[in-house]
C-alpha cells in the first residue's frame, strides 16, 4: 500500500472492483509507519500477515467518503480512508449544490472557502430549443442559496481539512469477511489486511462494498448526458441563473461557476448505454451536432470547453425497495452516497444526499463508538438508525429524479407543445420544484461520543 499523503492532486470514482479469494501476499504493502495514534498491529495466531486494527474505515475518498471522514473528525472520530487511485482523483467537471447541501458544509467548516471562488445562482431561466423564453423564475425571495461547484476544488477543499495521513492511494479493496471477533475484515490488492469495527461503503454507484451486501449494479435509465467546463479567460457576461433549453428527447443546460468558468450538459435519450469513447475531440463534436440549432449561448459555451475536459455518461439508479432491496447497513458495514443511492442528476440531489449522509451517519456512530467496548451492538443500533431515517428521505427523492427526468426527456411532438405552452408558462410553481431542497438533516452537536475514537 503507498504512503498516506496530503495535498494530492487529481481525482476520479473508487470502487468498482470484484470481490475474489485473496492473492499471493507475496508482494503485500505496508501503512505509513507515521500512522500513529490511530491503530494497533496484531500478528495473527499461525500467520505471518500483520493485520492492521482500525475503528473505522472508509472506502472511498470522493465526496461521500471525504464529508464523512471530515464529519467524524468533527466529533473527534478517527477514520481511515482507503481510495484505490494513487491520488485524489480531481476530474470531472461540476455539480450544482442547493441550500441543504451548504448547511452541511457549514456543519463541515469548508463552506465560507467555497462560497468564496463560486458565483451564487439568484434563478433559473427556461427556454425552448428555439430561443424562446418559456419561463424566468427569481430565487431570492424563497431563501434559497444555489452554486454551481467544481467537483475538483469541493474534494481538494474536504481532503486538506483532515490530517495528513487520514487517505491511503493506492489501496484497492480485493475482498471483504467477518473475522471470528466480529470485525469486519479487509484484503487489498497489495496483500495488505485490516480489521475494523466499523466500515463504511462511499466507493461509488458501483460499490465492491455495496456488491459484498447483496446490491445490484444500478440500473440504466434510458437517456445519457455529455458535461463539460467552458473557459473564458476574459470573463464571462451570463446571467447568474441556471439557463435550461428543452427539445424533444433532448435538453441542455449551463450554469456559471465563477467569472471565468460556466458549466454545461446535454441530455439525450437512448435505448442502451451508449458506448466509451477514447477520442476527445469526437465527444466535442458529437455534442455540437446534437444542439447544432440551439441558442448560440450555449453552442459558445461548448466550444469553449477544452476537449480533454469533455465526459459522456450513461445515467443510472437505484430504487431501494422496502422489504425487497438490502439494508444499507449490516452487521458493522454500512453505505454512504451513490454507493446506497444512486440517483439521476434530476433534482440536483445526488452530492447534497451524500453530504447529508454524512452528518446523520456521524452523529449517530458518535454516540455508538462512546460506549467504547461496550460491544457491537450499540454501532450496529446507530447504523439501523441511520439507514431507517435516510431511507425515508432518500428513496422518494430517487423516484421523484426519474420521474423528472423521464418528463422531460419526451419526444412526443404535441406532449412537448403542451409542456412548452401549457405546463411550464402557466403550471409550474417555484415552491413546489424546491421544497425538498428545504430538508434539514440537522447538526453535528450530539450530548454524546464528542471525544470518541
């Protein structure tokens, strides 16, 4: 395993791995010796494998893992994040955070520094693939914050507020198993070993954690995005509101980060997840001749981007059925962000749930590690709590983002004409489209655990 570091430099979704019977350790890695205070070293009875003893593990450091990591620090909870690149993988392009997801990076201590380099969003504007203005909605008066955040500067910003040797690179999760003390233990690919009390699943929307507890890959939704970041070096003069352009099967999007950046997509359907491209430049160009007639803002927007900066995705979810779908937390091992609940970008909801997750999860786990050796039981009680009342936030809010999606991905010729003269000038009410950007997951403060470790 490499050495934990600090400051890393580039970013991009953990997980993903086959959980298979463990290799040769042959060529088994080693912890930074500087690891301290953190864990103990126990030599397994007729072994010659050192298993490094942790109260906690992460796996993953994207947003999920980093928010909780950052969370648990808060309450003075140590973690152990393991994130199988060999450094923070920092590309991608922008993900828009409503007024639930700033409360929980107040609660984290990062948001004044983020509020500081992104442009805050006072509306959103909603046009036909014409030109036409169908709508133009003010968010001021609903005491909403929006900003668009680069998904880069949110994970560096995270990661440099935990300890230097909280992120081990380079550690790729190979298998998972309960041990005979009840810890669940862990084998990485370098023939490295751990044991926890506590592991918690943020490697993404397809988890090796989530896989070990019985989930499913998500499941393809019918359309794809393209997503890009255009540059402009002199400024920018664009509105700053979310500028939305419906076609039939088709809609696009861009919204200002900062006086430099604006960030873009395209929907689009198709019947089956379309496939990788290598090629930056016919990303770009693909893009440009699905909205070739569209408004000449955003075809600027798009030819502004950089070509390597380009990404084309199929979109996907997860509907956590109750009495149907696994738990999402089992016997110490529990889920955090996509890894749970994947859901389309819809209702901008995906990163703001797995920065909620965060704070309920450590809230509840600091109580449950305050009762020291008190046994298992009170960390599994915390994680139930946890999954039963995130369940009840997250999965309305995964159908209410398909269905959204779906809505607006018609190709009907007369449902668009409907929608676009009909629905949207006269039906839709601001309130409404935000009300579930008004939860409150609550604060860090717990009477309990604050010193738990």
């Amino acid at each position: 395993m490499a050495a934990c570091i600090a400051r890393p430099s580039s970013f991009a979704p953990s997980g993903g791995t086959v959980l298979r019977p463990r290799r040769s350790a042959a060529n088994r890695g080693g912890f930074n010796s500087n690891y301290a205070g953190r864990s103990s070293l126990v030599r397994v009875v007729g072994s010659s494998q050192d298993v490094r003893k942790e109260n906690v593990v992460i796996v993953g450091a994207g947003i999920a893992g980093l928010a909780t990591a950052l969370a648990l620090q808060r309450l003075g909870i140590r973690s152990l994040v393991l994130e199988q690149g060999e450094s923070l993988r920092t590309g991608g392009t922008s993900l828009t955070l409503f007024k639930n997801g700033w409360k929980v990076l107040d609660e984290l201590g990062v948001a004044d520094s983020l509020r500081s380099q992104f442009t805050e969003i006072r509306g959103m504007v909603i046009k036909s693939e014409e030109g036409r203005e169908l709508r133009n909605f003010d968010f001021q008066h609903l005491g909403q914050e929006v900003r668009g955040v680069e998904r880069r500067v949110l994970l560096e910003t995270m990661a440099s507020q935990l300890p230097s040797d909280a992120v081990c690179y380079a550690s790729r999760l190979q298998a998972i198993h309960k041990n005979h003390m009840g810890e669940t233990s862990l084998e990485l690919e370098d023939g490295t070993r751990l044991a926890t009390k506590v592991l918690i699943g943020c490697d993404g929307a397809r988890s090796s954690v989530a896989k070990w507890m019985g989930f499913s890959n998500p499941s393809y939704v019918g359309h794809s995005a393209y997503r890009g970041l255009g540059m402009y070096p002199n400024g920018q003069l664009f509105n700053p509101k979310v500028h939305y352009i419906y076609g039939r099967g088709l809609r696009a999007g861009y919204v200002p980060l900062s006086p430099m950046k604006v960030y873009w997509f395209i929907c689009f359907n198709s019947p089956s997840p379309v496939p990788k491209v290598k090629d930056p430049l016919l990303l770009k160009k693909e893009a440009l001749d699905l909205v070739k007639n569209w408004p000449g803002e955003l075809l600027d927007v798009i030819e502004r981007t950089p070509e390597d900066t380009i990404v084309r995705t199929p979109l996907a979810d997860r509907w956590l059925w109750p009495l149907i779908s696994p738990q999402g937390s089992s016997d110490g091992v529990v889920l955090v962000g996509d890894a749970w609940h994947p859901m389309t970008p819809n209702l901008g909801q995906g990163a703001c749930c797995a920065l909620e997750d965060s704070i309920v999860l450590a809230r509840k786990l600091a109580s449950a590690l305050a009762h020291g050796d008190a046994g298992s039981a009170h960390v599994n009680e915390a994680l139930q709590a946890y999954t039963n009342e995130r369940w009840r936030r997250i999965f309305p809010l995964t159908l209410r983002a398909n269905l959204v999606g779906s809505l607006l991905q018609w190709e009907n010729q007369v449902v668009c004409a409907i929608r676009n003269n009909i629905v949207i000038p006269k039906l839709v009410k601001l309130e409404p489209l935000l009300e579930h950007t008004n939860y409150d997951c609550g604060s860090l403060q717990t009477t309990e655990g604050l010193n738990a470790g």
